[in-house]
C-alpha cells in the first residue's frame, strides 16, 4: 500500500513523457484496480478468492505493461499473458484439488483437514498444482521468461510499481500456501520441497545475476537481478527453519524498498535523457547528481552494503546456511553478491568516470519525480539501521509459521 501510494504520486509527469496523452484515465484505472487485487490476495482468507484477486491484478498488469509507447512492450505483455494464464491455471487445479479433498475453501479450515489426508494423492498432486503455478507467477528461475521483457518495455512507473509489489505479492501467497495451508512438515519433509528449492534459488542467484552484467539495458538488467533477488527469497525459504523464513521475508520487504527506488530513478533519467541504455548514462553523474546519486545509494543496497538493507537480509539467509550446517550456500550468497557489485559498477563507472556529450546539458527531473524516488532511497538506510520493526515482524511471522511460537 505504502509502494502503491508512493508510485502514483510520481507518476503524473513520468506517464506523460512514456505513455502519452489520453491513456491517463486508462493508466490510473488499471493502476488502482491493480492495486486493489494485490491487496486483496493479502487479506482475503479465502483460497479461491486469492485466485481470483490475483487475476484481477494479472489483467490489470497486463494493460500496464503495454500503455506505454514503446511496441515491444505488446509482444511482452502477451509473452507475460501467456504465462499468467498457465501459472493460474495451475494454481487453480491445485485449488479445485485441494477442495475435493477437504469440502472447504476457507484456508484455516483446509489447514486442519489436510493434516490426516497426507498421504492422499489428490492432496499431494494439488499441492504440486499450486507450487508450480505459484512459482510462474512469482516468476522463479527456470520459470521467469515472462519477467526480463516485462519489465525492461513497460513505462518506468510501471516497472517500479510491478517490481515492488506483483512478484513479491506471489512469493507470500507462495509462503501461505507451503506453511500456513499444507503446513512445513508435508511440504518440506513429505514432499521434500526443501532441496528443489534451494537449487532452484541458487540457480536463480547465479545465473541471474550473471546475465544482469551483459546488458547495456539499465532496466533490462535490474529485470535479470530481479530474478537473482526472487532467488534469495525463496533460498530463505527453502530453509524451512526461523532463520530462513525471517531471511526471506526480510529480503522480500528489503528487495520492494530497493527495486522501487531503482527503477523510479531510471525513470527520472528517461524523463530527462529519453534513454536508460548505459551509453546515455555517460557524466550523468554532474548533470543529473540527484538521480545518479540515487541510483548509486540502491546500487549499494542491491550489492548488500552494511548500514542498507539489502546487507540485513542477506546476513540472515548466511546465518541460516550456517545454522543448518549448509555453510556451503553462504559461498553461492557471496559470490552473487560480488556478480552484482559488476553490473552496478558499470553504472558507476558510466555516470562518473566517463566524459559527457558535448551538447549535453545539465537537468534533473522534476520534485514531484525525485520526492518519492529519495524517499524510497532513504528508507534504504533507515530499515539497514534500524532493523526492529522489520526483522522483528518477519521473526514473529517466521515463528508463527513453523509453529515455534507467535
């Protein structure tokens, strides 16, 4: 809600540079109704309702990703069409399983019947069902296809509204699902979900991040670290243990402070230069210092910089690896982490070490673009030093979770 608010107040002067005029009543329409789906799949209780709320922000999404003006933004909008649509199909079947099951919809009351029906087919194949479509929709590596184009063609607003909200809004229908529906003990210890995840994750990690460095893209390269941070959350998961689920959901809160400011910033430089290649970054760094300084500050956190927020969740999901004597994944944390100091580091390098343009004049976009863009920056910091409410809800939430305690 808070992202939600933040993002529309930013949006009027960057929808009017990338989505043009007499689409706004369309944008905030889809926008709102986006919104309110997202919202929606958090509060409801119901498991049909969470595919149904879901699909309302799905369609809403897909208007979005394509208002702009950019025509590549059509094919990825269908590309992601596509794959919503088969993770909801999924997630449903999994739905009408469970229901078949149990005789009920409601999610606390499917909790307490699936205990005594482990070992029934039907409840293990709906779990699978609604694993596989949760992980499209959350867009988990080797599922993630519909993310890159999504979000590098789609209008800047747009991008930083669906990085900090829709993916991460999957990711905990996903936590709800493995611990609160089926509970931690049938899907980590009967279905053994636990490995496939971590590989999976550690996947996501590696590769992710290592295609973040060949893109000249800005924002087709924070879509391929996204995909790399996706893998941290679900890496904490994976863990099943207090430590790791508080990792995971820590980096899910941390990942939608950092992403949100990134991609606000690149749309303030887009507004200014009409580009977001790392050729049009060239000595920005004295022409736009609010922006690239913005930009830089939630480098710094997507590296994992102490004092930020992006160090507090990743020194969690290494304290789990330890604790769960799997001291070898804090390697794989280490080593993405580095991959991402290179793709930040180029930006770095563009903006600073590199002369600008003879013609190029000096800018910045306007307040109403850097307000909301600073203040999701500085929330960064606060939330990288002062850390209780954040890790003391996802420890409280981690807790209740796997049943140690509320």
């Amino acid at each position: 809600a808070a992202i939600g608010a933040l993002v529309i107040t930013y949006a009027s002067p960057s929808g009017a540079r990338e989505i043009g005029a007499g689409r706004e009543t369309l944008f905030y329409t889809a926008y709102l109704l986006c919104l309110a789906g997202l919202l929606g799949v958090t509060i409801t209780g119901d498991a049909f309702n969470i595919f149904v709320f879901l699909e309302i922000s799905s369609l809403s999404s897909y208007i979005l990703i394509s208002i702009g003006k950019d025509r590549r933004a059509l094919t990825a909008s269908f590309q992601y069409l596509i794959f919503g649509t088969i993770g909801a199909t999924f997630f449903l079947i999994g739905v009408g399983l469970i229901y078949q099951a149990t005789g009920s919809l409601n999610i606390a009351d499917m909790a307490n019947r699936v205990g005594p029906l482990g070992e029934s087919r039907t409840v293990q194949a709906a779990f699978a069902f609604m694993a596989v479509g949760l992980a499209i929709k959350a867009a988990l590596f080797p599922l993630h296809f519909w993310l890159p184009n999504a979000y590098a063609y789609a209008p800047s607003v747009v991008t930083a509204f669906l990085a900090a909200t829709a993916t991460k809004v999957s990711i905990y229908v996903l936590i709800r699902t493995y611990f609160n529906l089926f509970g931690p003990e049938f899907s980590f210890e009967v279905m053994t979900l636990g490995p496939v995840l971590m590989v999976l994750s550690i996947a996501a990690m590696l590769i992710g991040s290592t295609i973040a460095i060949f893109q000249d893209d800005v924002k087709r390269s924070l879509a391929y670290s996204s995909v790399a941070q996706i893998g941290y959350m679900v890496l904490g998961i994976s863990f099943a243990t207090v430590l790791g689920v508080t990792g995971g959901m820590l980096h899910l809160f941390n990942h939608a402070l950092i992403k949100a400011a990134l991609f606000l910033a690149l749309g303030c430089l887009f507004w200014r230069t009409g580009s977001v290649s790392i050729e049009a970054m060239r000595g920005l760094g004295k022409r736009m210092p609010w922006t690239m300084a913005a930009i830089v500050a939630g480098g710094l956190s997507l590296i994992g910089v102490p004092l930020t927020v992006g160090f507090i969740s990743k020194w969690y999901l290494l304290l789990a690896a330890i604790d769960s004597g799997l001291w070898w994944i804090s390697i794989f944390v280490l080593i993405s982490s580095l991959l991402a100091i290179i793709y930040v580091w180029r930006l770095v390098e563009a903006a600073y070490l590199s002369p600008s343009p003879d013609d190029a004049e000096r800018g910045e976009a306007p307040l109403v673009m850097l307000i909301p863009t600073w203040t999701l920056v500085l929330a960064n910091f606060y939330f990288g030093v002062d850390t209780r409410v954040s890790v003391g809800v996802a420890e409280q939430a981690a807790k209740f979770l796997l049943g140690t305690g509320s």
